[in-house]
C-alpha cells in the first residue's frame, strides 16, 4: 500500500508519462514511416544497382560484340521454372554474354499469359503444369535486366503451327494450301502447317499478339525468324487465290509454285506484312529493336519467300542474325561472303546464329571456336548461339572465348535515345 507522498510522485510521474507517451508514439510511426521509405528505395534502386554493377563491368572501352543466345521451351528446361530461368540468367551474365533471345510464341500458343491467345485460341497460353501462375516474359525481362542482359524476345513459330493445334482447329480458313488442296509440310517429324500471312484476319491476330508484348513488357525490341515467311509451294487456298485474281484482271495464279511473278507477288505481300510489323512495334516503343534471324537471302527467297535483303533496304530490320548451321567450316565462310550479307552489314549490325547442337547431337566444340574465330576475322557484330541447354558442360569454352566484357551493338532506334 502507497503512502500519499508516493501517491503524489505516482500522480506526478503518470502526468508526464501522459504528455510523454503520444510523442514517443509519434516517434515510433515517424522512424517506422522513414525505415519503410528507405527500405523502399532500397528495393525500388536495386536494379539500378545492378545495372550500375553491369556497366562498371563494361567500361565504355570494352570491345562491342553481340553475345546472344536462343531460350527454347522445346528440348530445354531453362524457362520451366522460376528458379532455372534466375540461374540461367545468372550464368550468362557471369560468362560475359549480353542479350538473350527467349521464345514467346511457339507449338500455337503464347508463353506468356496473352488476353488476346485466350480470345482468339482458348487459352492465355502454353498449356503446361510448370507455367501456371507464371509469366515467363515477365521473369525474362526482370531476371535479364537484373544481370544487365538486353531481352529480345523470340517469336519462335512465326506463322507455322501445329496441324492438330487448338488455334488451326478454331480457325480451319486461316490455313493456307498447295495448289492439289493438301496442307500439312512435316518438320522433322512433326506434321506442321501454316497461317495463311495474305488473310486479314491472320494479320490482325499476329500484330495483336506482336503489339501486346511491346506494349505490356519492358522489351529491349522483338524478334522474328525464318517461319516469317511462306513455303514457296503454298498459297493456292480460296482466299489468296481470289486475292491474285483481283489484282490480276480475273486470271488464276500459275500452277507452277515457282513462277517468277507468281513468287514476286507473294513474297512482296509478306514484305507488306513486315512494314506493318515494323511500324506496330515503332509505334508503341520507338527505340525497341525490330530483329530478324533468317537463312541465306536465296534459300529465304527461294524456299520461304522471305525477300528479307528487300526489308533491311527498307529499313524494316535493325538488327540480322544470320542463321548459319553448318557441319563444316568451309560451308560456314562461304555464308559469311554471300553479297547480300555484305550489303546488309554496311547498314545495320549483322551476327551470326551458330549452331551448338541439338538435343541427341551436339557440334564438336572445336568446330564452334574456329567458326567463332571466322566471324571475328571477318568483323561481324557477334554471334548468337542455338540453343541454351546445347551450352551446358562448356562454361570453360566460353570463358575462353569471351574472357572479357563486350558491349551489345548499337542499332539505329538505340541510338536516338
């Protein structure tokens, strides 16, 4: 029991305690408040801190070399999950390449969670347990940009798909055919066909799903490929046949596939369709790069009628990987000589795609440093590899072969920025 003295200083001290008690409290959300701040930009700066990280590691004295490789969903686990994705980033990075190329669009689908694939096909994207609750694209691009790594994704499949995909089955007249009515060309051993690139429809779902990604993602550009293109045999479908015959005074196309005109004017609709690609990805983000890795420009033209020398005299390609897969090296550097090459290298920044292997054959390691060293003589802007899995048990090759830091290339929308 308290005396009344010990009553008064009770009184006394729970006065000051009173006036006390809502500053300390104050205090309190005040430090809480500005830790949170701090902590915020400590989360909010670490990109920039690792891209800070990046380009100490590539001082502007580096060489400039393009170091690229492809990211494959086929025959590859690297995209299936978060962790193997981080760790495939992190291993790039610390073997000094600079830009990945990873597949956004193959096998039908999206790999990327897509309003527009959902709307159009049935489902927002490739249909697999290790892509739930996943966006791929979004894992890319910040995983990439972490490491200081340009994200340049892929449009894998272009206009091929599967014959028995859910997209061809919704939307059978999107197909194209050969002139006897027949649809399927077998790749490998996979029965393939392909979207009708003349059909309004089939323009409007690909620049759809091409503007959606430049506009969702923080991109560093956009790549298509070879299956941008049409075999030469195919074309004779309803739709492209009426197409011909009115701009043609009412005559049918040649029945021979490779007549000149019959050829020229396919293959200069499919350069209609890559203005229009250009110009959707300009139009959304104009310093994205617009990247193409096609074949020789006659196999392009002959077999795909693909006129890609056309589009880069155009402007319509920033940015060439020329896919030279070769089993011997004197096959190799006669690619590299080919005029058209020549012609396109004195414009834009021109690499060269490599092939590192398949799944059951990988190329013999000797090989790839002498074609490595052939594109360095020759002072191409670098080289992409095909693919990434093909790379594993070769970290020691590759520290040799990029022992030091190089710069991406500069291409004409990066360097208006």
């Amino acid at each position: 029991m308290r005396t009344s003295s010990q009553l008064g200083g009770f009184h006394q001290e729970s006065g000051f305690r009173l006036v006390l008690r809502p500053l300390r409290q104050s205090f309190r959300r005040l430090s809480l408040f500005f830790l949170s701040l701090l902590i915020c930009a400590l989360v909010v700066a670490q990109p920039w801190e690792a891209m800070r990280a990046v380009a100490q590691r590539v001082p502007a004295s580096a060489p400039t070399e393009l170091r690229g490789v492809w990211l494959t969903n086929i025959d590859s686990s690297v995209m299936f999950s978060r962790r193997n994705l981080r760790n495939g980033m992190q291993r790039l990075a610390r073997l000094h390449f600079n830009t990945v190329y990873p597949t956004v669009w193959n096998w039908g689908y999206t790999l990327y969670p897509s309003p527009l694939a959902e709307q159009v096909i049935g489902r927002a994207q490739l249909p697999d347990r290790s892509l739930r609750r996943r966006d791929v694209l979004e894992e890319a691009v910040e995983n990439g940009h972490d490491m200081g790594l340009a994200v340049v994704p892929w449009f894998e499949f272009g206009l091929m798909a599967p014959a028995d995909s859910e997209l061809v089955i919704r939307h059978p007249d999107w197909v194209t055919q050969r002139r006897d009515g027949s649809k399927v060309i077998m790749e490998g051993i996979y029965p393939r066909v392909w979207l009708n690139p003349f059909h309004p429809e089939v323009q409007q779902f690909l620049l759809g799903l091409i503007g959606e990604i430049v506009t969702r993602y923080d991109v560093d550009g956009l790549q298509l490929d070879d299956h941008f293109g049409l075999p030469a045999e195919l074309g004779y479908d309803p739709y492209t046949v009426n197409l011909y015959r009115q701009q043609h005074n009412g005559r049918t196309p040649p029945a021979n596939s490779q007549d000149p005109e019959w050829m020229r004017w396919r293959a200069n609709q499919i350069t209609s369709l890559m203005q229009r690609t250009f110009t959707t990805i300009k139009r959304v983000k104009p310093n994205a790069i617009v990247a193409l890795s096609p074949n020789s420009q006659d196999f392009s033209y002959n077999h795909y009628l693909q006129d890609w020398s056309s589009w880069e005299r155009a402007g319509y390609i920033e940015e060439l990987i020329l896919q030279v897969y070769r089993d011997n090296l004197t096959g190799f550097t006669q690619e590299l000589n080919h005029p058209a090459v020549q012609q396109a290298r004195s414009h834009i920044p021109v690499a060269v795609g490599v092939l590192a292997g398949l799944r059951n054959r990988l190329t013999d390691q000797n090989l790839l440093q002498q074609q490595i060293q052939a594109i360095r003589d020759r002072q191409y802007a670098g080289v992409s590899f095909f693919f990434y899995e093909t790379l594993n048990g070769r970290d020691n090759m590759l520290q040799q072969l990029f022992s030091s830091p190089a710069q991406r290339p500069l291409v004409a929308s990066a360097q208006r920025r």
